[in-house]
C-alpha cells in the first residue's frame, strides 16, 4: 500500500510518503500554503505520480480529544481534498508530532533547517503512527 502523510498548517504543509512493502516512510518537499496557486492539484499530482492509495492526515486534538480551531481547519481542508480526489483520506491524531519530530531533527542536523523540513517530518510521524495504529 502506497500512503501518502500530510501536516496540515496555515503557513506550511509537511509531506510524507511511503510503500509499506520498502519499510520505509520518506519526507517530501513541503508546501508553501501561503504561495502555491493550485494547492488541490499539487497534491492530487502527487497521488498520480506516486500511485498513492490512502492519504493519512494528521489532525490536531486538544488535550482531552476536543476540536481545536486547527482541527477545524484541517477538517475543512479534509473536505476540499475529498472534492479532488477519488481515494481514502484519514485522520490521526497529530498530537505532539512537532515535538517527536524536532526529536529526529535534533542536534545540528536541525540547527538553520527551515520549518518545512520540520514539517515534513511531522507527515513522517503522522504515518508512522498510522502504520502502528493499523498494524
């Protein structure tokens, strides 16, 4: 199964990628929310390209599993990638993937690397917390 992870945000969007035959979940290029003109079809271009099969989407709970503003957000945007894509999207809970990411980003491989390098780590999480959930 191919898979495609996404960390949602206003500014930036982190993408991930894996084929869960390879074991292994491989951070893309994030997304400049704030610059790219055709957002949707960026990300449907990648589901072609890649073959993908499900897209993960990470949402962000409050601490007691409550709808954050964030999770609305991304929910709406949930809903406007439905309308462009004919496959699976689902969440999971993106709670503290930042804060698991910067752990893997840690040191001076993280030192002066820009926050969609974080972001997209944070998709990596999103997946792999997905892998696990399902098994």
């Amino acid at each position: 199964m191919r898979l495609l992870g996404i960390d949602y945000g206003m500014a930036r969007i982190g993408l991930a990628f894996t084929d869960t035959s390879l074991d292994l979940i491989l951070p893309l290029d994030a997304i400049d929310a704030k610059t790219i003109e055709n957002l949707f079809g960026f990300i449907q271009d990648i589901v072609v390209e890649r073959h993908i099969d499900t897209v993960v989407v990470g949402l962000p709970l409050g601490v007691d599993a409550s709808e954050t503003a964030q999770s609305k957000h991304t929910r709406s945007f949930i809903s406007q990638l439905n309308s462009v894509l004919d496959i699976d999207i689902v969440t999971i809970d993106e709670s503290f993937s930042s804060v698991e990411a910067k752990t893997y980003l840690s040191g001076d491989m993280y030192k002066g690397q820009s926050s969609g390098r974080l972001d997209s780590a944070s998709a990596c999480v999103i997946l792999n917390r997905f892998l696990k959930q399902t098994g």
